[in-house]
C-alpha cells in the first residue's frame, strides 16, 4: 500500500485506499478497520490525496508537503485529535504553516487533516520520496526542454544571417547574368536596326531612277 493509493470520499469519515474503478464508482478499503465497500460515484466524491494543496497567501502548498511539516514535530497532534478544541489545532497549525489562508482554510479543515495524519502515521503512509524524485524528474525535464528550444533559437538566429547573405549573393549573381544578356540584345538590335538602314536607301535611290 502507498500514499499515493490513498483517497478521501465525500460523505465518509476517515481515509481509504483505492482497490479498483468501475463504471458507476469504486471499491475502496477503510484505513481505520479494513473494512472493503462500494462507495456510488452517483452519491460520493472520491479524491486522491495527491491531488489535495492548501491555500496559503502565496502559492498552494501540496498535502503531502505539510505532512511533512507536521512530521517534525508531531507531539501535539494526538492531544489535538483527542479533543475538539478549534483554537489550539489553528494555534499549532500555524507553526506548521505560518502563511496558510485563514479565511479559506477551516478549523474544520485543520482537524480533519490532523485526523489523516494520525491515519497515515498509524498505517507507515507518511513516506513522500517517490513525490520527491518525480518533482525532481520533471524539474529535469523541464530544464533539459528549456536548454533544447534555448539551442534551436541560437541555431535559427545563426542561419537567419546566412539565408540573408545566401539570398544577396543570389540576386547579385542573377542581376550580373542579367546585365550581359541586356546588353547582347541592345546590340543584336542596334546592328538589326543597322542593317535596315541600307536597305531603306537602296529602295530609295531605285524609287528615283525609275521616275527619272
């Protein structure tokens, strides 16, 4: 059994691992007394511990993190859950999590996690490193896909300037093909226009003799 197995469902007390899924809910096992049921997707809501974070007047903090904290010093938390004194579990929650919400975190809230760390300690469920190694693997990945556009950036700025110059030479060249075949033509027609001229004057001075 993990942490990570482990779910609350909505209108029940206390912690249960996730057995398996079917279409219309879940077959769960109670922490508590072992007890195995059904629990209807139609009546209860089934959320993983995973999932949960609390709100902080900052970033949301992960469960699994304030377990944590709670864990340091965890003296407190049997006494706490022994009685319903609202004003000594927010006291004491606040050392674990100075920047909690107050206004969006209960006292309701605080005792029922309080209730789940017990649960977890109770079952050997308050070992967190495979969260550790999975933030740790996708701050890597995150990293290495950072680093990778970081290179196809540098590659795409470093041919952008070879694309320009290749493009110059180009139309140089072109343009410079293009001079010799325009003046081959200025001159195939200058000496076209050349030779009609002779011929113009020959019909002329024909054109003459004939009157005379």
């Amino acid at each position: 059994m993990e942490y990570r197995q482990i779910v609350a469902v909505t209108g029940l007390s206390g912690l249960y691992q996730l057995m398996s899924t079917k279409n219309d809910g879940a077959i769960v096992r109670s922490l508590a007394d072992k007890s195995v049921k059904f629990v209807s997707a139609r009546i209860h809501h089934i959320t993983p511990l995973e999932s949960i974070e609390i709100y902080t007047t900052g970033d949301n903090v992960r469960l699994h993190e304030v377990l944590e904290k709670i864990k340091e010093n965890d003296g407190p938390v049997a006494e706490l859950n022994s009685k319903k004194d609202d004003k000594a579990a927010k006291a004491y929650f606040k050392t674990v999590l100075p920047e909690f919400d107050e206004t969006r975190v209960y006292s309701s809230d605080i005792r029922k996690l309080l209730k789940w760390y017990d649960i977890l300690k109770a079952n050997d469920l308050l070992n967190f490193d495979y969260l550790k190694e999975t933030a740790g693997e996708a701050a890597n990945a995150t990293e290495e896909a950072t680093a990778t556009e970081a290179k196809e950036e540098a590659a795409e700025a470093e041919a952008k300037p070879k694309k320009k110059a290749a493009a110059k030479k180009a139309a140089a060249t072109a343009e410079g093909e293009e001079k010799p075949v325009k003046k081959a033509a200025a001159k195939k027609k200058a000496a076209a226009e050349g030779e009609e001229k002779p011929a113009k004057k020959t019909a002329a001075k024909k054109k003459k003799e004939e009157e005379a």
